[in-house]
C-alpha cells in the first residue's frame, strides 16, 4: 500500500528525527510504500535554527534527506490538499510525536489534525489513522466552543486514534469531548522498535573503541553540575567505565568527561551511542525510548512536566519529593509510570544533584535488565498490534 506520513520529521532534534524514521521503516518492513510529507513552514525551520548550533544543522537535514521518503515541500494545507490529491495513497498515517497542540497563537487548525483532509470530497474517503500522538500543553480549553466543536467533528472522523501518554488522552477526552472516553487507545512511541529495523547491526557502531562506558547527556553550559560529574566520572572510572558525554541538539555542557561526542552528529549515531552503553543518564523523552529499546539501563532527568511556580518553587528548596507530584503532564512520568519503573527518574537537575554520584553508579549497575525487557517486550507488542490494526483498516 502507499502510506503517507505527517509527523514532525524535519525539526533539529535527535528524537524527531528517529520517530519519523521508524515509522518509515516499520511500514517499509510490512511490504508498504511510505511517503513523509515534507510539511514544515519556514518559521519553523527558523525556531530550531536559534536553538542548534549551526555545525549542527546539516547532520538533520543530511540524515532527512538521505533516510526518508519525502513528498515535495509544503508550507500550507492547500499545497498539502493539492499533493494528496493527485496521489493515490491507501492510508495517511498521523504522528508520532507531540503533534496535537493548537497554541493561542494559531487561527487556523494545524494540518495534524487531518481537517483538510476529511473536509475536501475528493480525498475525504482516505482511511486515516493518529498513531501515538502527543500533547505538551494545558489542552484545548483556551479553543472557542466553536472550535472545540469543530475539533470534535474532525477527530470523530479519523478512522483509527491511539495517543501516546495517559495525559494526552485526558486532555482531549476532557476539552473536546466533555468528559466522555472516546480516546481510549494508548500506544508507545515508535522509536521503542527502531534497533530491530535497523539495517546495520548496532554492534558495529564506532562507539565499540571506547570500551564499556556510561553515557550521558546534560543542559547547555551546566556548570552547576561542574563538581557533581568530576564525583561520577571518578566512581565510573573505578568500577571500570568510562564517562561519555552524548550532546543535546541545543549544545553540550561544557563539563569535564572522560569524552564529548563532537557535533555534527548524526541522528542515528546519536541513537547508537545510547544502545552500545552500559547505562543512560540524563535528559530528553526520546533518550529514554532509546534506552528501553536497547534493554539499557538508566536514569531520567526529566525536564517535563508542570511548570507552575509553586512547582518551581518545591525545587529551590529542595524539596524535590513533593515537587514530583505535579509531574503527571510529563512523558516521561507517564511512560515510567505506566511500565513501573518511577525509581529511574528525578526531577530536574536540582534532582539529579540530590542524588550522590555513587548512588546513581550503583543504580545503573544494579538495575534488573528483565524489568527492561518486559517493559520493551510488552510495548512493543502494543506497537505492533495497533499498526496491525491500522492497516486492516488501511486495506478495508
């Protein structure tokens, strides 16, 4: 079948970057034809390009258009309406990543939500399907009831519907749909089934030369970590480890490792430099999704979540316990929550420097690998049984 794609693919970052290309390759494995639509306004291009440093940039654009199957450019739905048109595709995939917010900002409904396609008669009849789809906002509630209605018909329309966190499906579930559950199905992100769609077997990865290692990623310049790392580097170097830094799109921390990753870095060597260590720490939703695909152990700094400033304030404090507890909005609480695993993640940089840097050696080396597989095993049964599910309806 050909099987268009819209998802967020095109922006510099590691995480969007690899979704998009698992989906690609999961459908390419099931005998399908995937086409990315290379839907990606200008401004967005701009926002990304403030945020990573321009050695950078082409290692995204570089692993887009060497790794996935695109449309011609679009900046608009009528450009996106004019393609569809005049393709004969059999489905069209939504998702996945953070893609159903609709900011204050914007007038008109974002093209995620597949109004210009159930709206426009001649391609209405085009099964579709939202798969593990995300919301990082406060909801729809600031929508007008008009919109919110308007939303509702849209979504009512979608053939097939999975989100990818329980948060998600709140929100929606409580702004468009008054309460009612009619978003019911919860599916992981597709980066979970990436190592085994891979061509190139993870082994052969250059990061081998560096022997057995940690790796970590930190925020930009966090020089408040400066004496925390020189503690971990040392309790890593004496069990037998290295301490390897794998840089964030926006830059690196500029700490002392035993060795930084230089920029410009590929998204699947990114990727790679996770799932050949012996243990993760840091942050990034994506960086986790990694770990669990590749049974590594780890440890979140998990950045997400409630931003309210009696939040912030519980952290200046140091009062990261209660702090914890309006985290439900994050991803990653809600992905650890649902798999049992909540011990492997703290709040925030301020949580992670409350742990003592041997504590969190021993953590990683005496993590229970089975509770990772079973999480990795059990997701990814969810994944495949709702893609299977999607292209009976795609076929029907």
């Amino acid at each position: 079948m050909n099987i268009a794609i819209l998802t967020y693919h095109r922006p510099y970052n590691f995480g969007a970057n690899l979704q998009a290309l698992a989906t690609t390759l999961y459908l390419k494995k099931l005998g399908h034809s995937p086409v990315v639509l290379d839907y990606y306004p200008d401004e967005g291009r701009e926002v990304y390009r403030k945020m990573v440093p321009e050695v950078q940039w082409a290692a995204h654009d570089n692993f887009i258009s060497k790794n996935l199957p695109l449309s011609p450019k679009f900046i608009n739905k009528r450009e996106l309406i004019g393609y569809v048109e005049s393709m004969q595709f059999n489905g069209v995939i939504v998702g996945a990543d953070a893609v159903w917010s609709w900011s204050k900002e914007l007038k008109e409904m974002p093209p995620y939500f597949l109004d210009w396609l159930i709206e426009t008669p001649s391609i209405s009849k085009i099964p579709s399907a939202i798969m593990s789809v995300a919301n990082m906002s406060n909801g729809f509630k600031h929508l007008t009831r008009e919109e919110r209605q308007h939303l509702k018909n849209v979504i009512e329309h979608i053939s097939f519907v999975s989100v990818r966190d329980k948060w998600t499906k709140y929100v929606i579930n409580r702004d468009i749909f008054n309460g009612d559950e009619y978003i019911k199905i919860l599916n992981p992100d597709p980066v979970l089934v990436l190592k085994d769609l891979l061509p190139q077997p993870p082994e052969m990865h250059c990061s081998k030369k560096y022997g057995d290692y940690f790796v970590c990623t930190l925020p930009k310049s966090c020089y408040i970590m400066r004496k925390w790392i020189y503690k971990l580097k040392k309790y890593a170097n004496e069990k037998g480890f290295k301490l390897i830094e794998l840089p964030l799109p926006g830059g690196i921390s500029n700490l002392n490792f035993d060795y930084t990753v230089p920029y410009p870095l590929d998204p699947l060597d990114w990727y790679n430099w996770i799932i050949n260590s012996k243990g993760f720490i840091g942050l990034r939703f994506h960086a986790i999704i990694s770990a669990i695909s590749g049974d590594i152990p780890f440890l979140s700094v998990d950045s997400y979540g409630n931003s309210l400033k009696v939040n912030k304030m519980f952290n200046f404090i140091k009062m990261y316990k209660i702090a914890r507890l309006y985290d439900y909005k994050s991803k990653i609480y809600q992905l650890l929550n649902d798999i049992g695993m909540k011990d492997r993640r703290v709040h925030g940089i301020r949580g992670l420097q409350a742990m003592s840097p041997k504590l969190v050696i021993k953590k990683l080396l005496n993590c229970d690998k089975n509770k990772i597989v079973s999480a990795r095993e059990s997701l990814g049964n969810i994944y495949v049984s709702n893609m299977e599910k999607v292209m009976n309806v795609f076929n029907n």
